[in-house]
C-alpha cells in the first residue's frame, strides 16, 4: 500500500494558494485522491520516469509519486501552479522536477536529454480539454518512431476517447481514429463522473490507455496518410470520389489503385485501406 505524502488535502492547498481553475487554459481540477491513484495505476508507474502535462495544484502528481515513479518530469504554463507544485517536491526530494512550459511548445526529446533521461518514458496526464487533442496528434505523429514515450495514459473528454478507438463504420469513426490506430493501440480503461472535478465539466470523462506499435499496421508516409485522411473527412458525408478531389483532381484513379470503391464513404474505410490510399496518392504525384 502507497504511504499518505503528509501533504495537505488538495482543497487546503488550492485555498492556501488562491487557485481556481481556469476556462482561458481548459482546466479542470481533480481533488479526490483515491481517483488520482487509480489513473496512476493504471499507468503502472512503479519504478519508471513519468511526464505529466498540466499538473495544476499537483493531484495526480502526489498520486504518481505515492504510487512509486522512480520520477516525475511535470510541465505546467500556469505560473499560479508553481507554489504548490514546489511543495510536493519538496516532500519528495529529488523526484519531481517542475518545468514551467507550454507543453505545446515542447520538444520532447531535448526536454529530456535535458533532464537526463535516455529512452522511452511513461506520459499521464489529465489534459487540459482545449489542448488534449493537438497533444494526442502531436505524440502520434513524431517523426521518430518508436517515440519517446512507451505509454499514454490520458483523461479525456469521452467523446474524444471514443473517436480515439472507434472502428470503421461507426459515427466516431474519424481522421483521429486512424491516425491512433495506425501505429498505436488504444483502450478505454474507465470512466471519471464530472462530479470528480472542480469546476465540474459538462461531459463524462475518460482514462485512455495508449502504447505504441513497433511498426505501423500498413507501410504510408505519415504525411500522406494525413493529407488523404484530411481530405476524405473534410467532406465525411460525401463519396470518396467526390471529397479526394480537394487532394487529388482524378481522384477515382488512386481509389482503383488502391483497391477502394470510389463510391464508399470515409468512415467504412479500414485503417489499412487509409494506408493503401495514401501509397497510391504519393505514387501519382
């Protein structure tokens, strides 16, 4: 069992410091310890470096640390955070180095060569919802693969966590879907009631759970993967033939290359098939 940090309740920490969460940097503040542990179990931190974006009062911090991360590298933009973040490593001495940043802004593989650290690390993170998404595309698509990172273990707003792992022929089924699930694997591990946060948000969220594939599920660029799956759910109500045409003007001729109905529409198409799209697209160009 973790031992308590000895730290105050979050609630006394937030009050301590005049936090309040807010709208402009999407936050959202969990207080209750017992979940910030179970969304650091699920990422199974025992012994391993973590990165954490949005770490806010330091929630989930204390739980990732209380769980037994050998480390935590926490970056936070919100200035305000930063007291109370230095606390906690205060209590945990030489395990949590706190990086004042836009994670957005990052370079993931400087910012730990800068901490040394070599090889893939754990991400878990309560994100913030205005920028979880653009993280998510960012994680996914790095040019070095295998990435950084050896798991995602990520809150969500559940209907972007089904749009992650929603399969082909579902209305959730979408650009994000194939990009996820291209070169990753994606589970939905449970869900978080709005009432677990403060402010509470107006939608359930979700944990998601994501670990990278050593290769991706077909050969594409990744480039091209994303212009054609651009393309195709740019206009997703509209036959394939007719929305690749912002991509390509004799759109039907890469579908037949590649094996795909001109008149199917983008959310019956196999990530696979993306990719065969998207090998036929650069081999016309």
């Amino acid at each position: 069992m973790p031992e308590p940090d000895n730290l105050p309740p979050l609630r006394a920490v937030i009050a301590a410091h005049g936090l309040s969460a807010k709208k402009s940097l999407g936050q959202n503040f969990l207080l209750d310890l017992n979940l910030t542990r179970r969304i650091a179990r699920a990422a199974e931190p025992q012994g391993a470096v973590i990165y954490e974006v949005g770490p806010g009062p330091g929630g989930l911090t204390r739980a990732l640390l209380a769980e037994g991360a050998a480390r935590v590298i926490a970056v936070e933009r919100d200035e305000r955070c930063l007291d109370a973040l230095a606390e906690i490593a205060a209590a945990y001495p030489g395990r949590l180095d706190v990086v004042p940043a836009d994670a957005m802004a990052i370079e993931e593989a400087s910012l730990l060569a800068a901490h040394g650290v070599a090889g893939p690390l754990r991400v878990v993170a309560n994100l913030p919802y205005n920028i979880g998404t653009a993280l998510l595309v960012k994680w996914l698509t790095t040019k070095t693969w295998p990435p950084f990172w050896s798991s995602l273990t990520l809150m969500f707003q559940r209907e972007v966590a089904d749009r992650i792992v929603a399969k082909p022929g579902t209305s959730a089924y979408g650009r994000l879907s194939v990009l996820a699930q291209w070169r990753a694997r994606a589970k939905i591990q449970f869900d978080v009631s709005r009432s677990a946060f403060v402010p509470p948000p107006k939608v359930t969220s979700a944990v998601l759970h994501v670990e990278p594939l050593a290769a991706p599920v077909a050969p594409a660029e990744l480039s091209d993967l994303e212009a054609v799956t651009a393309a195709a759910f740019g206009q997703r109500r509209k036959m394939l033939r007719q929305s690749l045409k912002t991509l390509v003007p004799d759109a039907e001729a890469i579908l037949l290359d590649a094996d795909v109905d001109p008149t199917e529409r983008p959310e019956h198409l196999s990530v696979m098939q993306f990719a065969a799209l998207a090998r036929a697209w650069a081999a016309r160009r």
